[in-house]
C-alpha cells in the first residue's frame, strides 16, 4: 500500500482466499511460496512445471509449515464460528422474549398480580361495550395515573356509561356524578353552606357526598362551568386541595371523567381543558358493529339504570375484579422511583412537539405542564407492563394526550409510526462495531486490552439484542410488545402492527447480520484472536481497516509493505 498516510486496498481483497494469502504473507516466518497453493484455492491453475516438481520430489519443509499453520488457522476460525452459532442459536430463536408478565416477577418491581388484575378489570369494563376498548384503556390508566379523562363525542355514545363503570371496578370509592348547566350553581358539586358555620360567621360548606369527599367522579357537560365555579374545580383537578372558608382541605379524588359534547369555547375553559390529561373523541358505532350493538341486553344494551340495576352491577364487578383503591394509590410515585426513560423516547417527544408546534398548520400547542405529565404517563405504563424502561411503543398514546383538536389524533399517530419504522439506529452501532474492530486489530492480541475490548463488545451485542427482541414476531406481522401491551387496545396494536411489520422485518434482517458480527468479534477477542484470523472473520470490516486505517496502524500488520 503506498500513499501519504493512507492504506489502500489490495486488488484481490474482496476474493477470501486471495486476502487469506496475503494476509497469511504478512505474518512474521511465513514463506511467500504459498502463493502457489493460494493460486489453487483462488481458482488459477498451477503451472505444468510446478505440478511436475510436486511429483517428483519429496514435499520442502516451508511447505509442511505452511500446511500447519494454514491448519491451526482452520482451527481457530472454526472454533470461533461455532462458538458464535452457539451464542446466537437462542437470542434468533427468540428465546425469552414473549414472556408472559402475568406468570414471573416484573422487572420494574411493580406486584406481580397487578398486570392480572388490570386485565380482568379490563375486560369488565368492556362487558356489553361495543367499539369502546380504547376508552376503557384510558379510563383505567387515568385511574392508575391519578390524572383525569375527558370523552368528547355526541350525545348517546356511552360517554356517562364509561364514567359510571369506573366507579364499580374501584372496590371502596366513593362516586359523585353530576350534569352541568350554564345556571349551575357551586352547591351542586362542592356542597351546600353550613347554616350553623353563618351562625359562627364562618364560610364552610357541607361537602360530605359531594365532589371534595370523591374518590371517583363524572362529570358531564364538563365545559359548561361558569367562573363561580371554575376556579375550584381547577383547584381540585391539579392540586387535590379544596378551600373550605379558611381551610385548605386534602381532596381523595383519584379521576374525574368529563364529559362534553363540544370542545370548549370561551378562553377562560382553556386551562380547565388543559387539566384533562387523556383526551377522547367517541364516535358512534361503526356499521360492520351496529348488528352486536342491536344485539346486547340489559343496562349495556342501553336501559336506563335503576337503583337496583346499579346495584347488581356493582357487586357483580367488584366480584369479578379485585382492584381496591389502595391499588391505584402509589403506583404512579413507585414508577417515577423505578422507571427509567431512555434518550431515544425523549427524542422522539421533543421532535414531536416540534413538529406540531412548527410544522403544522394551524399550529398544535401543547404546554410544558402537558409534556412533563406525559412522560410520567409513560412511566406508569412501562411499571405497569413489568418493565424498567419506557419503550418507543407506549409513546403511541401520546396521540391520545397531545392533540387540541379531535382531527389532530390520527395525525399524530401517523407520525410517531413513521418516526418507529424508521432506522433504529443501524448505521451508528455500524459505525461503532467498525471503530471496535480496528481497535482489536491494533491490540495484536494483547490480553489485557483484547478483555477490555471485549467487554466493549458484549455491551454492544446487549443493545442489538434488545433491539432484536424489542422486534420480535415482526417477520410474521405479529408484534408482541404490541399485542401484549396492557394500554393499548386490540384494534390500535393490530393497526401499527400492520403499518410496522413489513418495515421491522427489513430492521431486523439489518439487525441480525449486525448481531453475527458483534458477537463475532467479541468471541475473537475472548480467544486473543490475532488480526490476520479476524480478517478472516470479518472480511468487510478488514478491507475498511486496511482502506481507511492510518498507515502506521496498518504497517505493522504487514500490510502497509511495499
């Protein structure tokens, strides 16, 4: 190779055994004659005479060296490959990525019955409900969050239905419901004024069985609060406090559902909107569901309740689930301690509200108390998961959380599926596996710097890893950390399923050839693997060494000789 600091490329490089010989050349007491022997495995037959010379006389001495050498290189570049099959064989088999977090202790060190115990408060919730599965998913999540929900949609769409069925899934809470006029007045939700307390000259209110001694409430024609009473509900909704004359009471209220049927009009309604975490727009059922919903019987099927109706169905909720308010309660502080949110996550939400503040038209606000909730949101929904990270794919319910509009939902759903399904980071750890394969070739086999080397490695094949598992089942169209995923509904994780399959499948064939070469390396390392046997290995990442290496990095690997 000859240039001012630079290798070049020997012609025949991209042929393995041409760059064997060459390689093999360079080692210090080989005999350059083995380029006759090379010639054969490179496919150019050997001379007449040549042939003639091996016949007739006994086999030289450099000749039966070489033979050993070129054996014990055998050896080695075998040993290595079939450690690295066995180190691959489970991690592509996928060998304990669809765990169940039902049936072992979740790594985020959430109980271990509570991923149970919310799916069967799931599927109570959704008992007699047609086309309702997100809805539910966000109510229960707002419960978990202590955050609070609001159902935007027309009249008759079981807005108040899903409102009330909270209340039943919560064993000990007390409910407080109301509907709100223009005229409503602040002692239809905070309670009357105290007769005896004016006989005292004090200001109080009697709140028992009113909104401040609710655990859960609904709330309906949310939007229709006048400023008489919009400044206690505020104060309810962010601070759980209530100011009963001069007394700053604790409130116990885990959600409150709103209802509305408009978006809110007036400029005074925009903090009281920004206060509704979760936000849903319920459509009527659509036509392929009509005939399930024509079907259904009882207090689902769209009978008013009675007091004895809301009775049985309270018991035979509570029977089934055995969510308490004590589950609700800690779990969101228990993620914040426990739960961690990786770069990549926040990337992706700093970028997206880029996007909708500066790309969109009109511009999509969302305030800085709205972002700082979703993250810790998106905690509560890897805790209770079972993970100790958040994932890129519970970000998929922001788009129930950042949008102004109803419209602006599948827009920002769209987006993040774009934002997944693009390269996950391929081209880096690329970058970083050739930067760690030019290191090992200068360590020359050192076995203090091929350990350190080493580790590096390992660390680098974790990540690809769990970015493997993270895409497991992608090449048959069915994404398990989708399908199982507590808060997302069935139709929702179908959908990106669908979009994101055939894109993952691409990512992971990219990912797997990336793994080989990692853990290639890295069982190279382990064996103090000198270079001219890992160019073997890695072909491709030797021809860029000897490429783009410095020139006195790659003379003393015998390739930078004239």
């Amino acid at each position: 190779a000859k240039g001012k600091g630079r290798a070049t490329c020997p012609p025949h490089a991209s042929e393995r055994a041409t760059m064997a010989s060459s390689v093999v050349r360079a080692i210090p007491g080989a005999c350059p004659a083995a380029s006759s022997r090379r010639s054969i495995a490179s496919g150019r037959r050997p001379s007449r005479g040549a042939s003639v010379v091996r016949r007739s006389s006994a086999e030289p001495d450099w000749k039966t060296k070489q033979r050993e050498q070129d054996a014990l290189i055998s050896v080695e570049e075998n040993s290595v490959k079939a450690k690295v099959e066995e180190i691959l064989a489970p991690i592509l088999a996928g060998e304990g990525d669809a765990t169940d977090g039902d049936d072992q202790a979740p790594a985020s060190g959430a109980p271990p019955e509570l991923a149970k115990k919310i799916r069967a408060a799931t599927r109570s919730l959704e008992s007699g409900l047609v086309e309702r599965e997100t809805e539910v998913r966000l109510l229960l999540l707002a419960a978990f969050c202590g955050e609070h929900l609001l159902l935007l949609g027309p009249p008759g769409t079981a807005k108040s239905e899903l409102g009330r069925r909270l209340s039943a899934v919560c064993g000990g809470a007390s409910f407080f419901e109301r509907l709100l006029t223009r005229f409503s007045v602040p002692e239809e939700l905070f309670g009357p004024l105290s007769m005896r307390g004016l006989e005292n000259d004090k200001y109080i209110r009697q709140t028992e069985g009113y909104l401040p001694t609710a655990t859960v409430a609904f709330v309906d024609e949310v939007f229709k609060a006048n400023s008489a009473i919009l400044n206690s509900l505020l104060t309810i909704l962010n601070e759980r406090l209530f100011d009963n004359g001069n007394e700053r009471v604790k409130v116990p209220l885990l959600c409150l559902v709103g209802a509305s049927n408009e978006l809110p009009e007036s400029e005074e309604l925009d903090a009281l909107y920004d206060r509704f975490l979760l936000r849903s727009s319920v459509e009527q059922v659509s036509a392929g569901s009509l005939a399930g919903l024509l079907q259904t019987r009882g207090l689902s099927g769209g009978a008013l309740p009675t007091k004895e109706t809301k009775e049985s169905t309270t018991v035979e909720a509570t029977s089934v689930i055995s969510l308490s308010v004590n589950d609700f309660q800690g779990v969101r502080s228990a993620a914040e301690a426990s739960v961690d949110v990786p770069s990549s996550v926040v990337d992706l939400i700093v970028d997206l509200r880029a996007f909708l503040q500066d790309k969109c038209e009109p511009p999509v606000y969302v305030s800085d108390r709205r972002l700082v909730k979703s993250v810790s949101l998106l905690r509560v929904c890897a805790y209770t998961n079972g993970r100790e990270a958040v994932s890129e794919f519970d970000c998929l319910l922001l788009a129930n959380i950042l949008w102004q509009r109803p419209g602006e939902c599948q827009m920002i759903r769209d987006w993040i599926l774009e934002r997944l399904a693009q390269d996950r980071g391929v081209e880096q750890v690329q970058y970083l596996l050739a930067g760690l394969f030019g290191r090992a070739c200068r360590a020359d086999g050192d076995p203090e710097e091929c350990r350190a080397l080493a580790a590096e490695a390992s660390s680098l094949r974790a990540v690809l890893t769990t970015q493997m598992r993270s895409l497991a089942g992608a090449t048959s169209g069915s994404l398990p950390a989708l399908r199982d995923h507590l808060w997302l509904s069935p139709p929702d994780a179908e959908r990106a399923a669908q979009t994101l399959g055939p894109l993952f499948s691409k990512v992971r064939r990219g990912l797997e050839k990336l793994l080989r070469e990692c853990v290639t390396l890295e069982v190279a390392l382990e064996r103090n693997t000198e270079p001219h046997i890992m160019a073997l290995l890695l072909p491709d990442y030797w021809a860029d060494f000897i490429r783009s290496g410095p020139i006195e990095d790659v003379k003393p690997l015998g390739v930078g000789k004239p």
